[in-house]
C-alpha cells in the first residue's frame, strides 16, 4: 500500500546522526575578469557595509595571489601574484579589475601603498622594489640592491615616506623613493621574511628564519633589542594602528602580540593565538589588525581565515570559502570588511557581522 505525500526515512547504520539541512543564509556574487557571474542564494542577516554582495569573489590572476592591500581611502586594492602583475580592483559595484601593473619579472611578494594612496611599492622574487603610480598605472621607478628574493617591504606611516626592504640575501635596505639606490643597509645574517617601521620611523622591526624579531635602532643602526618566543621562521609583522603593539605570524603554527613600546619589560609577547596552520608550500603567510585594533587577523594553509579579539583571545571567526592556502589578509579601512586572497588563485571580500 503505497502513502501518498509522505517522505521515505533517510537510511543509515543504527543510531547515525543525519545531519540537518538548512537554508543557507548569505548571498555570493562571483567577479570573474570578463565574465560577471551572480548567484543570489537568499536574503541573510542585516547588511553591516556598502559591498554589493556580503561576499564578493573576484578571480582573474593566473598564479597563486602572495599579497593584497586595501587603498587607504577603501576604494579599491591591489593584489600581487607569482604570475608577475599586480591587478587594481575597485571594491564596490561588481569589483571591476579596471588595471594591470606590469614589470616585475619574478612573483610578487609583498605591496604597500603610499599614506595618500597614490602610488604603491611593491616587492619581487626578481630582486627588486617598485613604485607604481596607481592613478595611471604605470611604473614610475625600480629600486636595484638586493642580491635575492625580496620578501617584504614597509612604509612609514607619517612624514616623508621611506620603504624598507627585507630579503633572503639577510639585508634590510631603506629607499627614498626620490632615489634608485638604498641609502642604508643592514645585514642580519639569514633570511628575513618580514619587516616593518614602528610609530615614531626610528625603529625597524625585522623577522626571518632564525626565528627573532630583531629591532632596529636607525639612529645607532644597529640592533636596540630581540624578542624571543617563536620556534620557526616568522612570515609576517604588523604594527597595530596605535603602534604600541606588534603582530607576528610565525611557521610554529601562532601568531603572536608583542609590547612595542620604548620603555617595555624585557620579555615584551603579549599573547599567543594558536589554530593557524603553515604547510608544506612555506609560503610567507601574513597578519593584519583592524582599524579599532579590537580585532586581529592571520591567513593559514588549512584554507581558513582566522579572526580573534585581540584583547580576549576568542576566536570571533573561521571563515572558509578558498580552496588553497590563504597566504595575506588586509581589513578595510573604514567598514567591517575582510580581504583574503589565496593559492587557489582568487580572492574574496567579506562582510563581517
């Protein structure tokens, strides 16, 4: 006898637990370069920013994306890829890729934009920096010094803008943009994989394969101090936006926050944040603050962005979405939105509750 209108029970070994489907509550709009892809899924949670979509994916590179920054007035950004440009992205509408930088030669690792958000330095596996202007997309300068891969570069926050360099040749160049040569130089002995300015542009902060973070005084131009916890080679350096703390991502598996203030006790770690994961690929994975510096944000190979309080040290979010490693991540600067890009070649926008 056959039941009409009534649904045949899921089968299954005794006792299993059938998960429950449920709606799902968010909506994904695809950008892909010449394609417009829309998927409209359903109507979620209240909107918190101006993104079309509260998830925006835009896909285009031909290479695994190392690098992407938010412009400093949040209207666009930039991406860095091993496949040698740099693409300009608008951030609202359907994230149109309106530009190309081209001219390195090797991958790109690590891009910074000046404080007016004109131009943008960006480093390269081709042993070089470079200043773009991003209003017409060209190349206004080379910066040649470094005899390897150079890793990261930094900015100054305020006053005359300065790059600093870090590169597996285990020297730290400073560049005046006005200038094709560097005009200091410090050698740190191994590889340095991260670097980045303090506050007051008297200090650099240097991380590499020899596990410390190193503390440059420009004045002495020498070491002023070490700071000594991570196990593995640090990927990444932040300074919060207040500048008296410092982020730190590390291939033993942390991120780490550490007192950067002048007059701070000796053993300066903060806090430890775990669940991040470094691969096989070692790739430079990168850390970001939030503008508030309430929160703070690191990438991971396991394909997951992590996001903690930075004052509690909960876990506010782990977010999927990539299929590769997640190598940067930058917040915007003005709405609660996430950038994250990745090995799988895109990257995704998303709106944070």
């Amino acid at each position: 006898m056959a039941f009409v209108g009534q649904k045949r029970p899921a089968m299954g070994p005794p006792g299993a637990l059938v998960q429950v489907k449920r709606p799902h509550q968010e909506m994904v709009v695809a950008s892909s370069g010449d394609e417009r892809r829309k998927q409209l899924m359903a109507t979620g949670p209240p909107r918190t920013s101006s993104l079309e979509s509260p998830i925006m994916q835009l896909s285009g590179h031909e290479g695994e994306i190392y690098t992407a920054r938010f412009s400093p007035d949040g209207s666009t950004l930039a991406s860095g890829s091993f496949d040698r440009l740099i693409f300009l992205w608008k951030v609202y509408g359907d994230c149109e890729n309106f530009a190309v930088l081209k001219g390195h030669s090797g991958a790109v690792q690590e891009m910074q934009y000046t404080t007016d958000g004109s131009n943008l330095f960006s480093v390269s596996t081709d042993k070089t920096a470079a200043l773009w202007d991003c209003e017409v997309g060209v190349r206004i300068k080379r910066f040649r010094g470094h005899t390897s891969f150079v890793n990261s570069c930094c900015t100054t926050r305020r006053g005359e803008q300065v790059l600093v360099t870090g590169s597996d040749d285990g020297t730290i160049k400073l560049w005046d943009p006005r200038y094709k040569q560097a005009f200091e130089t410090f050698n740190s002995t191994y590889q340095v994989t991260a670097v980045c300015f303090n506050e007051t542009n008297d200090q650099i902060m240097s991380g590499g394969v020899d596990n410390v973070i190193k503390v440059w005084d420009l004045r002495r131009s020498d070491v002023a101090y070490r700071m000594l916890g991570h196990n593995d080679t640090v990927t990444g350096l932040k300074l919060s936006p207040g500048g008296s703390y410092l982020l730190s991502n590390s291939m033993d598996n942390t991120v780490r926050v550490w007192d950067a203030r002048p007059f701070a006790p000796a053993d300066r770690l903060l806090k430890v944040f775990h669940g991040i994961q470094h691969g096989f690929e070692k790739n430079l994975i990168r850390c970001s603050w939030s503008p508030d510096g309430r929160k703070i944000a690191a990438g991971s190979s396991d394909r997951f962005v992590y996001v903690w309080d930075a004052m509690s040290q909960y876990l506010n979010y782990k977010l999927p979405g990539h299929r590769g490693s997640i190598n940067d991540v930058d917040f915007h600067p003005k709405e609660p939105i996430l950038l994250s890009c990745s090995s799988d070649k895109t990257i995704f926008l998303g709106e944070l509750q």
